[in-house]
C-alpha cells in the first residue's frame, strides 16, 4: 500500500476529482467564477439535448473524427509497408516523416494558415498557376470546406504515429513466415493480404482506436486556423466546451456537453476496443 500510494493519490487528483467536479457542476448553476450556485437537476442536460447546435457540434465532431481517423490510419499503413519494403531509406527518411508529430499543434494550425491563405498562400499559389482564370479560394472562409482543410492539418500532424507503430508491429514479424509464404508464390497483394496484414491488423486496429480518441479532441487546430467559424462549420465539441465555458462563462453547460461528448466517445470507440483485443489476443 505504502508504494502504491503515490500513483492511487495521483489518479485521484488527475481523474477522480476533475471528473466528480464536471459531474456536479453539470447538474447545478454554475459561472466560472461562482460554481455550484444553486441545484437545477437535468436543466442543463435539457438545455442542451435542446439545443440544435449542441446537437450539430456533437454530429460533427463524431463525423470528423471518423473521416480522420481513417485517413491517418490508411496513409498511416500504406507508408509504413513502404518504409517497412525501403529498410535502405535510411532513418534520416524515417525521422522526417516523423517530424508533424513533433510539432506543437499550434504550430501545425498557423503552418496550414499559411497554406490556405488566399493570398500567397499555397494553394493559391499552386491553383493560380495550373489554372489562371480560377481566381482565388479561399478554402477556410468557406463553410463547406473550412473543416476539411482543418482536417487535412489534422491528417498531416498524426499520421506519423500510426506510421511508426505499424512499422514497429512490420519489423516485428518473423521474417520465416514470410519467407514460406514467398516459396509457396505469394507475392504482392496476396502475400500481404493473407500474410502481412493479419499479422498487423491488431497494431492496426489499435492504432485507429487511439487517432480516433486524438480526433474527438481536437481543439488546438480549430483555435488557430477557423475560430469555429465560419459560422459554426467547424464548431467542434472541444472548442465549444472552451467558448461555452469561458467566453459565456457557463460551467454548467459546458460540464454537461462534456458528459455527453465523453459518453459518445464511450459508445463510439467500445466497439474498436473490443475489436482491438479480439484482434491481439484471438
């Protein structure tokens, strides 16, 4: 008891505390500088199931996380079977592709300002030179593709990491599997598919289930590059929990839209989570 006690106290001011003082502002008034005012029930969580941009927030952040952690996952195994086939490339090409990772993600959302600027930027740069008379996009201000740009960030920063463990999980195949299956004329598609990929597909699995937890919480690129605007097309739950909590001031609801959005996550990502451990223990 004594040597766990360190780590027990530790989980309970990281953990318990901030999770009993969300559930206890969610059904009181509180403000940020006054919480637990007054007791009001399920007020707060009628207020906001009420609430069509509450609604529409939760969607779309369920929505995006998907769509990007599918995309990170995808690129992520396609370049690690590359680099895993180029062993010769060296760690000097492996390092750098490593890199976003590194980056603060304030960072990335101000590099990829840069790239979508309109004026300058590189897109516009790059559409201004193929095709003249297309004028300029300014991709950001539009409330279609203001979140795919987010998530294109988004994509770039994270992939790395599904890289690097699927390539972890590559070399940790026993190469004598491999090799009897090349002697039995698997080659290409067919030996990864029958060979490789079962070997991986819980490092896969994995993998998904950690971007996809990255991407619910997604806050720092829409800080910078969006604002949550234009409109509300990129009014992700993260941001909203932050401008419901301390631009309106309201605890109580943003401690309620957090209740909710960790219960989506819960629903979202048990399914992966029993996937993943069929996967590596089955």
């Amino acid at each position: 008891m004594l040597f766990v006690s360190p780590s027990v106290l530790t989980l309970l001011v990281l953990a318990a505390y901030p999770l009993v003082f969300i559930a206890s502002a969610a059904f009181t008034e509180s403000s940020l500088g006054l919480p637990f005012q007054e007791f009001v029930g399920t007020a707060n969580l009628e207020a906001t199931l009420g609430s069509a941009g509450v609604r529409g927030s939760l969607t779309l952040g369920t929505g995006y996380a998907f769509a990007v952690a599918l995309a990170s996952t995808l690129l992520g195994v396609i370049t690690a079977v590359a680099l895993h086939r180029s062993l010769h490339a060296g760690p000097v090409v492996r390092t750098a592709l490593l890199l976003p990772m590194i980056i603060p993600p304030v960072v990335v959302g101000i590099l990829f300002g840069f790239v979508f600027s309109p004026s300058g930027g590189l897109l516009d740069t790059l559409i201004s030179r193929f095709t003249p008379a297309s004028g300029t996009y300014a991709i950001l201000s539009d409330t279609t593709w203001a979140i795919v740009g987010v998530g294109i960030a988004d994509v770039w920063e994270w992939t790395p990491l599904v890289v690097l463990l699927v390539f972890t999980a590559l070399l940790g195949q026993d190469p004598e599997i491999t090799e009897a299956a090349r002697l039995d004329g698997a080659r290409g598609f067919r030996l990864f598919g029958h060979i490789t990929l079962p070997a991986v597909a819980g490092t896969i699995a994995a993998a998904f289930l950690i971007r996809l937890i990255l991407a619910f919480k997604v806050f720092d690129l829409v800080y910078v590059m969006t604002s949550g605007g234009p409109g509300s097309s990129t009014l992700v739950p993260a941001y909203l929990i932050w401008r419901t909590a301390l631009q309106s001031f309201d605890v109580g609801m943003a401690a309620t839209i957090t209740l909710l959005l960790a219960v989506i996550v819960t629903v979202v990502t048990l399914p992966v989570f029993l996937i993943v451990r069929r996967l590596r223990h089955g």
